[in-house]
C-alpha cells in the first residue's frame, strides 16, 4: 500500500524537489502552495513520470484557517497523511526597525504557527495508526540569533526547539520526527528575502536544493530528530556551540552585512 506525503511550500525549491523524491518512491502525494497553477503543472507533470497520484490544494498559510482549511480538504477526501512535510516558510533581510511590520507578522504565521497546527491537526491520526513522519524544515539559522534577520532566525528556532521537544514526547508512538536544518541552498528563497546583497549567500557556499532534500529524506528514513547537510555547516554549528553568544552575534553580523 502506498503512503501519501502532504508537503507544503511545494511547488518550487526544497518543497518541489521532496515531491520529485516521494514520487520516486512510489508516494501518492498532496501538495500546498499558494500558486495552484504552478500545482496543476507540478501534478501533471509527476504523475506522467513517476505513475503516482497527486491531489494539489492551493492555500495562502498566513491565513487563521489555513491548517484547518488543509485539514479538511485531506479529510474530507478520505486521505490519510503518513508523512508531513512542513517545507513553506520565507525570510526578510535588513534592519528590524526598518522591516515592514506585516511581512515580519506573516512569517511567524508561516514558518511557525502554520507548522505547530498542521503537527497537531496530522499528529493524532498517526498516533492512532500507530505509524507516521514528520519532517519539519528548520535552518542553521536555529543555532545562533541572526542580526539583520532577526524574525526568521527566531522562527527557525522555535522549529528546531519545537521539533526536539515533540521527539521525545512520540517515543514509543511509531510516529517519528525530524529538523531538518540545511545552509545557504539554492531556491528562490534569498530573492523572496531581499538577499542578494547578503553576505550570507554572497561569500558561502549555497547547497543545490536536490542534494539537501535527498540527504533529508534519507536521514529522515533513519529516524533523525536533527538532521545537517554538509560538513562545514556542521563544522559552523559546533564552533558556535563553543564561542560566547556576544562573539557569535557579532560574526553572524559581520557575515550577513
């Protein structure tokens, strides 16, 4: 019997390409975004290649009734989730005091409170059938406050935080969680967050989107509850582990400017 994958954020960068992925794994899949005509594509174009079946349900995540609204729609439909993907989120680059206030509030609404329903809406049913996997799309960011993007940093890591917190609480459920935390990527990610003029992927090297989602998915199939692409990421990661926050600050400062 196959599974069926919901992804969200899914009709470009990481999102499409866990599409691409669950669908050569033979996954039926439902897939979330605002765009539904880049989603009617998408599902042609999958369901010619990979032979699978794919329901898309366009849906703004800013919305109050936006997790609802997709919860619904699998439900009323008679689909099961087995595994969520909690891909969509964006960032904003510059000075807080100079942001605009609403873009800032709709990433919350995006990279944190749209996450936390859809995990409570999908967890339960997993838990009754004793099976299911969650993957929740976190950064590097999570590991240190981020100047210049000061929101998106602390978004992603109430993800991290949130998703280390509910791994030990589905002990023992067969249900299973992971952060996934990559670098700098390829998507359209930095042109949505103004940052092109960051250092942050002007001076690193960015990860192709494909070679991410792959090592997730695989880790993820491993059971992972925190999961980081590439070697200098995690070499990053650690240094920050060992340095005084005043001095990590700065740095991420200093690399973003």
């Amino acid at each position: 019997m196959r599974e069926t994958v919901l992804i969200t954020g899914a009709s470009s960068g990481l999102g499409l390409e866990f599409a691409k992925i669950f669908a050569y794994k033979r996954c039926n899949l439902v897939l979330v975004a605002r765009n539904e005509e880049k989603l009617l594509e998408i599902k042609k174009k999958l369901e010619k290649k990979y032979d699978t079946h794919v329901e898309v349900f366009p849906q703004d995540l800013t919305g109050e009734d936006a997790a609802k609204n997709i919860y619904y729609f699998t439900s009323s439909k008679g689909i099961d989730i087995d595994i969520l993907v909690n891909n969509a989120g964006f960032g904003d680059f510059g000075k807080f005091s100079e942001s605009d206030l609403k873009k800032q509030t709709d990433m919350i609404e995006v990279n944190v409170t749209s996450l936390v329903k859809l995990c409570r809406l999908y967890v339960r049913p997993m838990i009754k059938q004793k099976y299911g996997r969650i993957l929740n799309v976190s950064s590097i960011a999570a590991f240190q406050p981020g100047p210049l993007m000061p929101v998106y940093y602390s978004t992603k890591a109430f993800v991290l935080s949130f998703t280390e917190a509910l791994s030990v609480e589905l002990r023992g459920t067969g249900v299973h969680v992971t952060a996934l935390c990559p670098g700098p990527t390829v998507t359209d990610f930095a042109n949505r967050a103004n940052l092109e003029h960051s250092g942050l992927f002007k001076n690193l090297k960015n990860a192709s989107a494909r070679d991410v989602c792959i090592y997730g998915y695989k880790q993820m199939m491993k059971n992972k509850v925190v999961v980081i692409p590439g070697k200098l990421n995690k070499l990053g990661i650690m240094a920050s582990k060992h340095l005084p926050r005043s001095i990590v600050k700065y740095a991420v400062y200093l690399i973003q400017k």
